[in-house]
C-alpha cells in the first residue's frame, strides 16, 4: 500500500468523517489544540531558557526540568490527542502539504532529543556550558519549526 | 475589602461600557464597510477623491457627525473606514505580511502565556514546589514582559487589518472583556498579597489569596486563547444573517444591509 493510499484510508476513517461534517468540531479541538501549544511552549522555553544561562539558574536546571517532566508529557498528550484527529480530518491535505511535513520531522527529531540527549546532558553532573547551550538552541530551533510548520498547515 | 470594592467597580463599569457600545442610536442608516457617499452633480475632483472608496487618507477618520447614532454606531463607522484606509486594506490583501504577522501572534503564545501559566501552576502548589516565589517571578518576568508587548503590537495589527468585522465579533468582544479582567487580576495580586512575597515566598503551598489570583489568571488567559481562536470563524458575523436577536445587539449589528 503506498503512502497516499494509507492517508486516504486515514481520511476515510470514522473520527475524520464526523469532524469533517460536524460545523464546530474541528474548531473546538483545534482551540484546544492550540491551548496544548501554549502549554508546551511554557515548559519548554522554562528549561530552554535556564540551559541558555538566561533567566533560570544553571544549577537549578536539572530541578527544574525534573519539577516540568510530567507536565510537559500531559500536554504532549493533550496535543496528540487533539492533533490525531484534526490529521485524520483532512490528511489528503497533509499529504500534500510542505509544512505538515516540516512539522513531522521536526516533532519526531525534537521528542527523541528531548528525552534522549537533553535530558541525559541536564543530569549529567560534569556537563559543559556549552553542551547546555548547544541542547537548548537545537530545542527551540526545532519546536519553533514544529509551531511554525503547524500554523502553516492552516494557511495552504 | 479593598480589592473586592475595586472588583465590584470595575464590574459595573465594564458592564456599562458594554451597554454604551451598545446603543444603536434611533434612525440608523448603517454606514457599513465602504460608506456610500453620492456625488452631487458638478462636484469637484476633490470631493470625488473623498469619495472614493479605498483612498481614504489616515487623518480623515473622523467620528461621523450629525444623524442621531449611538456610540455604538459612530464606531461601527468609524471602524467600516479604517478598514477602508490603504495600509489597512493592503495589510488584509497582502499575499503573506497578514499570514506572517498572525504566526508570530500564535509564536508568542509561548512566550507569553506558557511562562504565564508556568508561574500560575507556582502559584497554585502544582508544580515547581521549592522554587521560592520571588526568585521565580524575578526570572520570567521580562520574558512574559515582552511577550506580552508583541503580543500587543501584532494583535492590533491583525485588528487593524480587518477592523470592523473584529470590533463586531463576539468572540473579540468577549476575548477583550476577559483580557481587561486579567488585567484587573495582576493589579489585585501585585497591589495586594504580592506586597508580601518574602513572607511566602518559600512556601510550597502559597497563601490563599495568591491561589485564587492564579486559579482566576489560569482560567482568563485559557479563555482568551480559546475565543481568540474562535474569532476566526464567522458564524455569529453581521453578514450572516438571520442571527438570534441578542447575538445582533451584543455585537451592533443592523441587519439590514449592513455594508459588505
């Protein structure tokens, strides 16, 4: 089965039938979608900001993406479960849109470096500033092309 | 007892300005997007320049005079001409500058109301439980400081683009009143419990009145990203009629031939 008969399968799946006929579900799970991005954004520019040395104490990084770990999850979840069926609604148009798949590869890269790479250079005790720099400014490069990519889908 | 005074205030006045907005005046003859101006027989070039319909100069948006209109009216007007103005209507028929500016609105949104909501989950006892208070404010408050001035500048930039049809939705018109609730919200806190930080500030639970600040500021700033999201679609907008009556007098809205 090729990718496209996959994502016309997708399209033609119950949840995406009802969201494409109903006139305020795509709306409703798209502001909370939104609301997810927001959320997301917070804890992660939270860290982010510390690793870069400005705003949050560098010592108390590792704290703090500690206290920040299970609400930066919830939201991720609060984004897949909104962002699957808003895919699923028009994935036609996915398909053939540049920016859903900028967002895809940088979501996919940006979630494995967070909770591989980063995480492991925030605990590691005898981490250089540098590393803390580097991990922070590949975070916000890739999520801002994630929230980039996401508002653009909208746009084509 | 200070602050609720100053709540139950800025209530009423709210609730007033609302209803002043309100007022459609007697005879209306709804000047919509594009008020039409007839030329008199042997008019002048000047005046056919006046009333032309996309070269309205930038100083000429007066306040219309004469006619008996409510306030409500007298903006509905002056609004249907900013949006006729050239920079207004080149920024909302721009191939990408509109696009552009509303994605960096959306961008801040991360900025702004992420921190926003991470010191709010400080607040309630939620997360981050031995950050002390003040040293966390300390920190993000020029982060959420300048979030909030872009937020403003593109936000009334994507409101100029499109004023009228903006200053007549529902959903703008909640999102402001809500915004001018928050606002209300961070005066209380700072003039009130904030004054004593140091007191609390290590507490992994803060006092009361600091979670009830940010329990109202949580709840606000979500609403606010909701209905501003929700501006984007026209079920409720004048040129969708019939509408329920209500929803046309909350948002000036005359029916009959409004414009567009």
């Amino acid at each position: 089965m090729s990718l496209l008969a996959l994502f016309h399968w997708f399209e033609q799946t119950a949840i995406g039938n009802t969201i494409r006929q109903s006139h305020w579900l795509f709306p409703v799970i798209e502001a909370v979608h939104l609301l997810g991005l927001g959320f997301v954004g917070g804890e992660v520019l939270l860290v982010d900001l510390g690793l870069l040395g400005l705003g949050m104490g560098r010592k108390s990084v590792a704290q703090l993406s500690k206290d920040v770990g299970p609400w930066l999850i919830g939201s991720l979840a609060v984004m897949f479960a909104t962002g699957i069926p808003l895919f699923l609604s028009e994935s036609i148009k996915c398909y053939y849109s540049f920016a859903f798949w900028v967002k895809m590869g940088a979501l996919f890269s940006v979630i494995l470096f967070t909770f591989t790479v980063q995480r492991r250079v925030i605990r590691m005790p005898t981490a250089r500033p540098w590393q803390f720099r580097f991990t922070a400014l590949v975070s916000l490069i890739l999520w801002s092309a994630v929230g980039w990519g996401g508002r653009w889908i909208g746009f084509s | 007892m200070r602050s609720r005074l100053l709540i139950s205030l800025a209530g009423l006045m709210l609730v007033f300005c609302y209803f002043a907005i309100t007022t459609n005046g007697t005879s209306v003859n709804s000047p919509g997007r594009g008020t039409r101006l007839t030329l008199e027989s042997g008019s002048s070039e000047w005046t056919a320049f006046l009333a032309s319909r996309k070269a309205v100069p930038l100083g000429t948006m007066l306040f219309e005079e004469g006619d008996n209109k409510g306030i409500g009216q007298s903006l509905v007007g002056f609004f249907g001409r900013l949006g006729d103005s050239t920079w207004s209507a080149g920024l909302h028929e721009s191939r990408y500058a509109y696009d552009f500016i509303e994605s960096i609105h959306v961008w801040t949104l991360c900025l702004f109301f992420g921190l926003a909501v991470m010191f709010d989950l400080r607040l309630l006892g939620w997360a981050m439980r031995d950050v002390p208070v003040a040293e966390l404010a300390r920190r993000l408050l020029p982060w959420t400081v300048a979030g909030f001035v872009i937020m403003v500048i593109s936000g009334s930039l994507l409101f100029y683009a499109i004023p009228l049809r903006s200053f007549q939705s529902i959903f703008f018109r909640i999102k402001m009143i809500m915004l001018l609730l928050a606002g209300l919200n961070v005066l209380i806190f700072h003039s009130g419990i904030y004054q004593r930080v140091e007191t609390w500030s290590l507490d992994a639970k803060p006092p009361r009145a600091a979670r009830v600040a940010a329990a109202f500021s949580l709840v606000l700033w979500i609403g606010i990203v909701l209905s501003g999201r929700m501006i984007a679609y026209n079920w409720f907008d004048c040129d969708r009629q019939p509408q329920p009556a209500i929803v046309n007098f909350l948002t000036n809205c005359v029916p009959d031939g409004s414009g567009n």
